[in-house]
C-alpha cells in the first residue's frame, strides 16, 4: 500500500470499525472528500475496504481498526 493509503486505513480505524461515511475519514484526515476519492478507490480494489452503501466505508476484515492501530500507533504518521 502507499503511505497515503495507509493513512486513509488509519484515519478510519481512529474511528473504530465501521462504516463511516466517507466525509467522516476526510474530516480525521483534514483532506477534502474528493481529493481521497481515488485513494478510497484503489483500496476497495485491493480488497482492503468496501462500501456496504453510497458514501459508506467499512473494513473487509473483522477488527481491522484494532490491528491498525497497534501497527500505526501514531496517527499523523
């Protein structure tokens, strides 16, 4: 994955496992919603996320969130 994709998974598990709307993920991020619209893209082509409704975002994996955050304990990395 790229540092950006990353992020975007650890901007999600900050808000524990889901889904989160996808302006939620923007808003940790401090990004605008469309700016991350291809980084959101390529993750769910990955298999690493999906999007269980319009706008919604959740982990393909149980407890992902968790294991996020024990691999990327600093948000802002």
């Amino acid at each position: 994955m790229t540092p950006l994709e990353k992020k975007y998974l650890r901007a999600m598990a900050e808000l524990g496992g889901g889904p989160h709307r996808s302006g939620d993920i923007a808003d940790v991020m401090q990004r605008e919603v469309r700016s991350l619209a291809p980084t959101r893209a390529k993750l769910i082509s990955k298999g690493m996320i999906w999007s269980p409704s319009h706008g919604d975002t959740a982990f393909t994996v149980p407890l992902f969130d968790a294991f996020m955050k024990r691999a990327i304990p600093d948000l802002n990395v």
